[in-house]
C-alpha cells in the first residue's frame, strides 16, 4: 500500500512499512539462498558474496540498470529515490527485481542532505539502521584508515627519537626517512566538520607525537572506502590495502601501509565489509547496500561486489551512480564497468523541472530556504531554457552506446505543460522517456518508468568505453573535459602537468583508472555556472595518487574532503523515544 506522503515524514512511512517487513530467515526463502549464504544481524542480514557467487556462477546475469540525473540543485534530485521507485514499478510489474544503493555517511544525514535513503513511499527500510551506521561498515573502514595514519605518526616520532639501527631492531622494518611535509594522507571521521579541515598534531613534548600539520577528511572520502568498491574479494581487498601510498620519503619514493606493515591489521578490521547488507524498499523488494565512496573523488557507486550479486539473484538489478551523468555516469561507464567487466542495458537520467528551471535561469536554490516563487509556479518558459542541460546528458549517455529513459521525477508543483515540455525535447534527443510518481504513489506512480525501462532492456546495447586503457592520462582527460563535459580543452598547471608526465613515464601506473574531481554542481569546474556552459576551459592544479584503489585522480578547480555543517542541520530535528528507543526526525 501506498502511504499519504504528504501528511507522513519519512520516517514515519517507514516505520509502518517496517511493521510487515519481511525477516532474515523469510528472506533466505524469498531469495532461494542456503542457510550459510546469510548472516542475520538483528533484523537485517549480510549475504556471504562469495558462496553465493561460486553457487550461481553458471547462472546466466539479470538485466543491468543504472540511475543517474542531470546536474542536479543543491537539493539532489532524487536519484536514490528513483531508484527505489524503479524497483517497486518493476515489482507492481511482476518482475523479479532488486538492487543495490550506497552506504550513507553521517555527514549529510546529519547536516542538511538528509538519509539517501529514497523518500515518501519509494523509501528503504529500516529507515533508522540505514541512518545510524547500519551493520558498522563505515565505522570499520574508520578504525582501518586511521590506524593507517596512527602507524604512520607513531612511526615518524620513533625514528626522530631513536636512532636507524634501534628502530630496525625494534620493528624489524628498516628506517623509512619519512618527509613531514609531504604526507598525502589524513584523518577521518564520519561527519561534516569544518574545522578539522586543516589541524596541528603532536602538541606537547617528545613522547606526545610528531608535530605538523595534518587533516581531516570524511569518512566516505577515505581510500579505504575506494578500495572496497571496487574491490573482487578479500584477497584483492588485503593487496590493494598493503598498496596503499601514506607518504613519501625524503627521496621522492613513496611510503605504503605495506613498508609499515600495517596493511593486514586494516584489512582485519575491514574483514566483514566485503559482504553487502541487505535491506529493502517499502514495499518489499530485496536492495543490497554496500559501499558509499565519495563521488567526488572516488567511483561514487555501490560496489562491484553487490552488483556482481544482484546480477545473479535477480532478473532485474537496479544500481545508482552519485551525482550526476557528467561525474557519476562517466565513472560508472568508464571506471566500474571496466573494472568488473559487467555491461549495462540501461541507464536511466533523473530529471525534475526544479533542476530544469534553475539551469534556465531561475533564482539561487539555497538548502534550507523556502524555494523561490519561480520553482512553485508554471513556468514552461524557463523549463525550455533549461532542457539544454538534459539533452546534453542524454547524449553524453549515449555515447557509451545505450539509449538513456529519461525519468521525470514528479514534484506536486509540476504542471502538466511542462512535464510536456521535457517529455518532447527528451524524444527529440532520441531518449525514452516517463513520468513518474514514485515519491507519492510508490511502484504505481513508477508503472510508466517500470514499461519504459523494461522495453529498453530488450534493446541490444552496443557499450563501449569513452577511451581505450591504452590512452595516457593527459589524453584521456582531455576527451572526458570535450566529450563529457563540453569544455574547450584542459589547462595544466606546471607543477599538474609535470606530475602528469612523470605518472605516464612510469609503466606502473598504465593501468590506473582516471577518477576526475570537479564539482557535482556544474558540468565545468566551476559551481556558479548552470546548464551548458561555452567557451571554457578545464583547469588541472593536481592529480592525486590512490595506490590502493589503482585511481590516478586529476583535479580540476578546489574540491573539500571535509564537507562543512550547515546552519539549520537536521540533528537539530533528530530524536529518541526513552521508553521505546524509537527514532525521530530522520528524512
């Protein structure tokens, strides 16, 4: 049943779905899976990827779909949301139908984003463990990355104290010459706070640390994070760890949790996320939640691991990307897929008139204030000189060789001229394109969506990647910054460009994915400028280097790490019942 989303917080929809919400051993049944390929915590269950896989490997993959959205507001526009509303639609459909979302992180569940978790009746449950830190994967991922960095501040001070010879004879690892200025990694706590940013540690005397400076980041921006995104098993999980570059040395060479042994001790804390969560929409069809990488400067996906699963489970297996098609749908097209060697049928682009309006010309959208009048009120004109922004998405989509459905997310506010309006100038750019209702009306307001995603799926996808492996790194931004974002060329700062030289130089780094950082805000580098920006130029001051992950990061403009609160943040509405331990506020 649908709930009345307009009278209902989230939470409250997702307590009542929670009251016929299906148990671990009910969902072993509902799955077909054997009683050693679940393992129930509470009422939720992680399922043991591995035994599943080696059970089904012969089994032929369901269909692949991934959601996206054009460049969205402030605000999102309602990918996770969409997402969850496919399901159900498929469900409502008879369709054998799961998925897999993202872990969210504290930050924005407690600023202004909110859960990630969908919204009104296209909700995952149980909307609380979600929001809480769910089965400890992120916690776990903290406790491994910041050991990382308590094995590399202890050791800095123990080899200024000691001499070379002590220390090698006490660790049984040689002196590692660490250089205090050139350390790449930091902190992480699972919350936007601005003034860890930039810190100063190891106050006091001798035996109180190394003092200099050092930095927070959060949690889902950790390599750590990356790594089990991508990551095949636990053993590719325990590699990629020891491969991890902390710092380099006075000589240039870098210094890994492999040289200070640590690396086995980070994997051990990490042992149980490799396994996805299990949870479910409101109305009852299966979701995985595994891994919740920054989108910024990692694949901003769910992980490898539980698509590789839900390809098995289910006939239908629904994925979403972070952010939108410039950032999420290009590392997903370019990054992931090549990464698992899966190939998707579908990709659906999320598109609503707010974000429509915006990009043709509408007043500031600001988390936390009212929406201007402009947003609430018809206004087919400013939708139409928005579209640009959707229509050059959708062709960025299809030049991976799928054809994209566009999803119109409903908003109540939306007229339906300009619902119309976007309707056309999809079809125009050659896109399928639905209307759906799924925050209001759950699986039945995403009927149309479920038919349109449905058909394209029996359409043969001819995919291809955006550039060969073979391609150097300068190369390859260079057609990303044309192809996907519509720049002019790429500019490189000289310090940029000569560490782009040395990292082509080095065969080591050949097979290194490209993971583009830029904000989600604009398709350029720069947040003020809306819908499709002309005449510019993409410029690189940095590429970071994840050793672990295998990313070769290039930075284009300044992006944070560490996201700051906000003024209203929405802990100030959170709450908990002392009598029943129910939870409150969350949305």
């Amino acid at each position: 049943m649908a709930y009345d989303a307009t009278k209902m917080q989230d939470w409250q929809i997702s307590e009542a779905a929670e009251e016929n919400m299906p148990m671990p051993d009910e969902w072993r049944d509902k799955l077909g899976l054997e009683k050693d390929e679940m393992m129930a915590m509470g009422r939720l269950s992680k399922l043991d990827f591995l035994k599943i896989m080696d059970r089904y490997k012969n089994k032929p993959d369901g269909k692949y779909i991934e959601v996206t959205a054009i460049t969205p507001t402030p605000l999102g526009e309602g990918k996770s949301t969409t997402s969850v509303g496919l399901m159900e639609g498929l469900g409502k459909r008879g369709k054998n139908v799961g998925g897999a979302l993202r872990q969210p992180s504290g930050g924005p569940t407690m600023n202004v984003k909110g859960t990630a978790a969908g919204g009104g009746n296209s909700i995952l449950i149980p909307m609380t463990e979600f929001s809480l830190g769910l089965t400890g994967d992120i916690n776990d991922i903290m406790n491994a990355h910041n050991l990382a960095m308590v094995a590399l501040t202890a050791r800095m001070q123990h080899e200024r104290n000691y001499s070379p010879e002590k220390i090698e004879k006490l660790s049984g690892i040689p002196a590692l010459n660490i250089d205090p200025k050139r350390v790449e990694m930091g902190w992480i706590i699972d919350y936007c706070a601005q003034s860890l940013r930039n810190i100063i540690i190891g106050l006091g005397g001798r035996m109180d640390g190394f003092t200099m400076e050092s930095k927070f980041g959060i949690a889902v921006s950790s390599e750590c994070m990356a790594i089990l995104s991508i990551a095949k098993d636990l053993a590719d999980m325990k590699k990629r760890m020891n491969e991890i570059t902390l710092a380099f040395d006075k000589n240039g060479k870098p210094v890994t949790t492999g040289d200070l042994k640590v690396g086995n001790a980070m994997t051990a804390w990490m042992r149980n996320t490799i396994n996805p969560t299990l949870m479910c929409t409101a109305e009852y069809q299966p979701c995985m939640v595994h891994a919740g990488p920054f989108a910024n400067i990692a694949v901003g996906q769910s992980s490898v691991v539980s698509d590789r699963v839900g390809l098995k489970l289910f006939d239908y297996h629904v994925t979403e990307s972070g952010f939108a098609a410039d950032i999420g749908f290009e590392k997903f097209w370019n990054v992931k897929c090549r990464n698992s060697g899966l190939k998707p049928h579908v990709s659906v682009l999320t598109t609503t008139i707010r974000a429509l309006k915006m990009h043709g010309g509408g007043p500031k959208v600001v988390p936390g204030l009212a929406m201007p009048e402009e947003y609430v009120k018809e206004n087919v004109g400013l939708v139409e000189k928005g579209l640009e922004n959707m229509v050059h998405l959708i062709n960025v989509i299809r030049k991976s060789g799928m054809n994209p459905v566009v999803c119109i997310n409903c908003f109540h506010t939306d007229t339906d001229a300009e619902i119309e309006a976007v309707r056309k100038a999809a079809e125009a750019a050659g896109a399928r394109c639905a209307k759906s209702t799924h925050w209001a009306d759950g699986g039945d307001g995403a009927l149309e969506l479920a038919d349109a995603v449905i058909d394209a799926c029996e359409e043969e996808s001819k995919f291809e990647f955006l550039y060969p492996l073979e391609m150097k790194l300068r190369d390859r931004v260079d057609r990303i910054a044309k192809e996907v974002y519509g720049a002019d060329g790429v500019s490189w700062t000289p310090d940029a460009d000569k560490k782009a030289q040395m990292l082509e130089d080095d065969p080591k780094y050949a097979d290194f994915a490209t993971m583009m950082v830029k904000t989600h805000l604009s398709l350029s580098h720069d947040p003020t400028l809306k819908n499709v920006p002309k005449g510019w130029t993409l410029p690189i001051r940095d590429v970071l280097i994840y050793s672990g992950a295998k990313f070769l990061c290039p930075c284009a403009g300044t992006i944070s790490l560490m996201p700051g609160t906000g003024s209203n943040p929405a802990y100030t509405k959170v709450d908990v019942d002392t009598e029943t331990g129910k939870v409150s506020g969350l949305f």
